[in-house]
C-alpha cells in the first residue's frame, strides 16, 4: 500500500525506526491531550450545552444563546473572565490587529518583548508604510530583541522602569523567524518580572499555534489577553474560520467595541449557522492538536536522520505546533513544500509556487491541501524564500495523514538534482 502511494521501501523502513524511537514523546503528548480533554469537557457541561445552542442568528445577532455559551466556554477553557469568539475575525493577524486597536489610544505606546511581531503585522503596526497603521493613529511601538531565543530581562525591565509602556506584546510562536518559539516557563517567569516593577500595564500575548500544546494558557500564567485564530488549533479542524480574543472583560469588552462598534460592542454578531462547528471544533481540538504534536516530532526524527537541521528536535519540550527545517536551498524547499500539497486531500494534483502574497515582503510558498482554505491545524507548510531557506510545518488532522503527506514530502525531496 505504500508502494501505491508512492512511498519506497527505505523510506517506509526508516518511518518504522523512527516511530519507534518517538514513542516515549507520544505518551508525553496523549497525556496533555487527556488533561486538555478533561478541561474542555468540564466547561461543556458546567455550561449545560444542549442541542439549542446549535441555533443560528442573522442580521444583527441580537440574543444569540449559541454565541453566548461558546464565550463562556472559551473564557473558562483559557482561564480568562471573558472572551469574543467571532466569524466576523478573518484571520488571526485581524483578531490581533482588532485587540491592538481595542486596546491602544493615541500616543500609547507599544513594546513587543520578543523582537519583530509575525509579518503580516508589519503594516498594521506601521513598519511598513500604511495608512491605517497604528503608527498614522499616532501609537508608538517599540521592540527589544531577543539574546540567544531568550528575553533581553534586563533591557526590558529598565524600560519598564522608565515608564510610558502602555501595552507589552509576546509572540509565543516564532512566525518566520529561525528562532526558537517561546516557552510558558519564559512567558510566566518575565510577566513577573515586569509585574514587580508595573502591576498596570497590558501584556498581550499572540497565542496562535500554542493552544494545548501544554496543560495551561498565558493567561493562567498572568497575561492579560491572549489572541488566536480558529483555523488553527482550538477550531479543531471543524470550524471554517474566524478567531477569539481572551481575557480581561475591560479589555475583551473593547476589542468588542472595536469589532462591532461603540455602544455595541459583543452584542451583536450573527452567527449564521457556525456554532455548532465552533463547538465541535473545540471539544475535538485537544485530540487535533495532539495530532499535529505527533506529526511534528515525527517529521523533525524523520528529517534529522537524513541529515537536515530542525527545530525543535524530536525530544524537545514544545510550545507550538510549528516545526521547522532547514533546507539551505530553494530548490529543497519548494520541493518539500510541493511534496506536502502532493500528499494533501485537496489539490493533491496542485504544485503549489512562491507568489508575492499579500501582507509579505518576500515571495511565499504556501502548501496547504485543506477543507478549510489556509487552515494551518490541517496538514501544511509555507516558507518565505529568503535564506536560509527554513519550512515552516504545522498541522495534522490526524496522525496517520499526516504522517503519509510528510513521506510524501521526503520522497518529493529525494528528487531534488
């Protein structure tokens, strides 16, 4: 059967090695997926979800019991008093873009603690030239880079110090950068530090990619709002898109004036027919993004043994879906990535290209054979082409699939000239 799919005997031998020698990291995973399981199902019946939040609202979404419930859930599932679960959120770089705006005043200023934020935040911030940037609105930003994948605790801590900070952003995942991501132990050990010199100020932190990945959530750790997007691990692979914004109910509350508008803010929204997905989305997401772990440590073994440098390694602690390889070589890399859309689903027969995506400033090639277009908890992986040539991977509905469209990709990398 492998034959069939165009996998070879050698490259089906190794996977069997490999999956022996990860099988210690899968029971490390089915574990916190148990925990994150009991956690969602704990807030499901504390809520008393019935069939009748299935219901849908059009037009204004007035008293909408379904989109109700779903934002309790999110709220206690991630430890936060609030939260704003929306359809109306695009993407996780909109769900962010309306917290910022939410949350931040002319004059503020904000200071991102873990370099430069994702790229397609560069126009909302105003590091590239827009005019609907935050920087036309007069809000300043700020950045401290990171030493060795660490934060700069003394750089930040003095300019903390000094005052004027309105609101501190973490990325938790590292985008496309060649970096580590940022673990929880460094997310809760610095919000204490800044905590001791301001207790005020707003530390925001980009959760994409990492829900469920551990046992807790930035804001149990001391984060005041944490962002996300559906189409990626708490949407489970189910629901087709939107993005939640989660913690304080002030700052919740604003980014839901920002959204809607003032004076209504979280009161309307219509659902349209989406909360079942949502809620399904969620009660499988622990389980979907158990998945995407094992399809990780599997790809970064499977690839480290043929010689490629990958972050993390296999038996590393992890904070995100996201696994990354170096190529050094386009070629290598759009191959891989040519590879992945091959062993997709959908588009299989597709050969996906770099392209001046909109957001980036590098060309981009993006393999993603999804039932929800650009869902990145589904099999996928994308690269900016710029050295030195990393793939960025993430995703997995379930293990098997995802372990066949990563073979996929090796044998499609076995035939770079």
């Amino acid at each position: 059967m492998y034959a069939e799919f165009g996998i070879s005997d050698e490259i089906e031998k190794l996977a069997s090695e490999v999956e022996e020698e990860v099988y210690n990291e899968y029971k490390k995973i089915n574990n916190i997926c148990e925990k994150n399981s009991i956690k969602v199902l704990n807030a499901f019946r504390y809520y008393n979800v019935s069939e009748m939040h299935f219901n849908s609202t059009s037009g204004y979404g007035y008293n909408d019991i379904g989109r109700e419930v779903i934002e309790k859930i999110f709220a206690k599932v991630l430890g936060g008093e609030d939260s704003l679960v929306r359809t109306q959120f695009i993407s996780g770089t909109h769900a962010l873009t309306v917290a910022l705006f939410g949350i931040l005043r002319p004059n503020d200023i904000m200071l991102s603690i873990n370099g430069k934020p994702y790229d397609t935040l560069d126009s909302v911030i105003g590091l590239q030239e827009n005019p609907s940037s935050l920087k036309s609105f007069g809000i300043k930003y700020e950045q401290i880079d990171l030493i060795a994948n660490k934060f700069d605790e003394e750089k930040i801590k003095k300019r903390i110090s000094n005052g004027g900070v309105k609101l501190v952003a973490i990325q938790r995942s590292k985008g496309y950068e060649v970096r580590k991501s940022i673990s929880l132990e460094q997310i809760e050990h610095i919000i204490k530090e800044i905590r001791t010199i301001d207790k005020n100020v707003i530390i925001m932190c980009d959760n994409c990619y990492g829900e469920f990945v551990d046992e807790k959530e930035p804001l149990e750790l001391g984060a005041d709002i944490i962002v996300g997007s559906l189409i990626k691990n708490l949407g489970g692979g189910i629901a087709p898109n939107g993005g939640y914004i989660a913690g304080k109910k002030e700052l919740v509350e604003l980014a839901g004036e920002r959204l809607t508008s003032p004076g209504l803010g979280k009161e309307v929204g219509p659902t349209l027919g989406i909360n079942k997905q949502i809620l399904q989305g969620l009660f499988l997401s622990p389980q979907v993004v158990a998945n995407s772990l094992k399809v990780a440590v599997f790809t970064s073994r499977m690839l480290e043994k043929l010689g490629y440098e990958v972050e993390p390694r296999f038996n590393e602690k992890r904070t995100d879906i996201v696994q990354t390889i170096k190529f050094k070589d386009p070629k290598k890399l759009i191959n891989y990535c040519q590879g992945i859309q091959s062993g997709s689903p959908i588009d299989s027969n597709s050969i996906p290209e770099p392209w001046d995506m909109p957001g980036y400033t590098d060309k981009v090639i993006m393999a993603a054979g999804c039932f929800n277009n650009g869902s990145s908890i589904e099999l996928s992986c994308d690269a900016p082409i710029r050295e030195p040539y990393v793939a960025f991977q993430q995703g997995g509905l379930t293990y098997e699939y995802g372990k066949l469209g990563v073979l996929k990709a090796i044998e499609n990398l076995r035939n770079v000239n």
